[in-house]
C-alpha cells in the first residue's frame, strides 16, 4: 500500500476494522500511517531505518599495553590486592568522515559484538581489560580501561572489525514505487529506500556480528557479570577478593568475598551481516 500524501509505503498484515481497501486512512489500512503501534503486523516500511552500511567491514588490529600489579599494604593470608580503573588508551578503528554522528557495530577476534564495558581480556586473578565504541563526526574510536590484580595484566593484539551505518536518507523525488528493469534495483518511499544500497541483513548462524536483545551485563554482590554474545561469562572480580578494613591500632579484618554471585547468563542474540 502506498499514501501519496504521506510518501509511505508499507507492506503489512491489515488490521482490523475494514473500510476501503484504497483508502491509506481507512481502519484496516491503520499499519501504513501508524506503523509503530501495528509493529506487529509491518513485513516492510519506509519509515523504519534498515542500516545502510555506508563502510566495512574493516579490520583493525590493535596492540594493548601490559598493565602492571596492584599491591596491598595489608597482606592478610587468602587475599590478593585488586585495583580498579588502572590504566586506559584511546585508539582509532576507522576514520569515516561522514560529517555527522553515526551508528557503528564493532566485533572483536571473529565474533564478539563490542558493548559498553565488555571484556575482551581477563587473567583470573582480577585483572582484566575492558573497551568501549563511540563515534565522533569523522571516525570510529575505541576507548580501554584495565583492572588488575596482583600480577601483570599481559599485553595482547586484538583484531577489530567495524561498520558504520548512514543516516536515512531524507524523501525525495516523486517515486513511490519505482523499478528499474536494467540494474534491477527498487526503490521506495520518495527514495528512503532503495535496493541497490547495502543494508544490514539477518543472518542466523552465519555471521560474526550480533545484536543484543537486552542488557548483558548483571550486577550482584556489588562485583559485575558480563556476558558475550558467544554465551561466554566473564566475573573479573576473583572470587578470592577480601573486603579489608582497617583503622589505626587495629589489625586488618577479612570480610566476605567480593565476588559475583549471581546467576545471570545473558540475553538472547539475533546474528546479523553487512553484505
């Protein structure tokens, strides 16, 4: 259905409630002019954003400095120091130059998208290397933050690949519904969309990217829990950490441990690909 009005085109289950079929403001025509409320029904829209990838993916390797120990001024038997926020590096993934913010999906070593926070090193005894993505208006960058223990978080090479997503394009043009029989390409909704562009597919199994259907990282005990798409756990709090206490003329006192306890496991994934 198409509303030459509104420049939408939509492909969708009606919805209940008749009224003419050719009317885009009838009751059953209700999923072209308010597609969000009768998501239900929508196989395709114009309105919605179908993440035209406008570069990569591109793999970038990045070298991660050593971070050295931590260490305890109270050695209590069965305790090991842990230090929070030890160091941290900025690093360039991809330059864009789009002029403007973009979205961007960053996996890591050939299949864990990148989350706020997520671990992509972790020795076990507290010490462990986490990243963050963000855009600016002309590249993709990634930002990394270490804890440690007390013994040497070991430098790493990473391999990062990164697609960046355009902006929707604004309408333009008259064309509703429009094909092409010598390139074959279709376009839709005053050129929101058109096939000949590269958009995100879905792909289960066959692709190292994914999206998250909720949040991947738990807190319990006061120490997090943060889940990889892969299905893999990670608890940089070692379970062997100690709370410490102590004042002046008093000896150190051990409380209980400071590690996750908790049973989260993650969210489910929908595996996607850049064509």
């Amino acid at each position: 259905m198409t509303d030459p009005v509104t420049g939408r085109v939509g492909l969708y289950d009606e919805a209940p409630g008749g009224g003419d079929f050719d009317d885009p403001n009838s009751m059953r025509n209700r999923p072209l002019n308010d597609p969000i409320t009768w998501i239900a029904n929508v196989y395709f829209h114009s309105d919605f954003n179908y993440m035209e990838v406008s570069h990569g993916p591109t793999a970038t390797t990045i070298s991660h400095a050593s971070v050295g120990p931590t260490s305890s001024s109270i050695p209590i038997a069965g305790t090991i120091p842990f230090g929070w926020y030890a160091a941290s590096a900025d690093h360039l993934l991809l330059t864009h130059d789009l002029g403007y913010v973009p979205d961007a999906m960053v996996h890591v070593n050939g299949g864990n998208v990148i989350w706020p926070g997520m671990p992509v090193q972790v020795d076990g005894g507290g010490g462990a290397r986490y990243v963050s993505i963000y855009c600016t208006t002309t590249e993709v960058r990634l930002y990394e933050w270490a804890s440690v223990g007390s013994s040497t978080l070991a430098a790493t090479s990473l391999t990062y690949n990164t697609i960046v997503f355009a902006a929707p394009p604004a309408p333009s043009g008259n064309v509703l519904i429009g094909f092409d029989p010598t390139t074959g390409d279709v376009e839709m909704g005053l050129g929101k969309f058109n096939s000949s562009r590269r958009y995100l597919q879905v792909v289960p199994g066959g692709s190292p990217f994914g999206i998250a259907y909720g949040r991947t990282i738990d807190l319990k005990n006061g120490a997090p829990r943060a889940v990889r798409p892969d299905g893999v756990a990670f608890d940089p709090v070692p379970a062997i950490s100690i709370a410490l206490a102590k004042f002046p003329g008093y000896p150190a006192v051990g409380g209980g441990s400071m590690a996750y306890n908790g049973t989260f496991t993650g969210p489910p994934q929908i595996m996607v690909q850049a064509p």
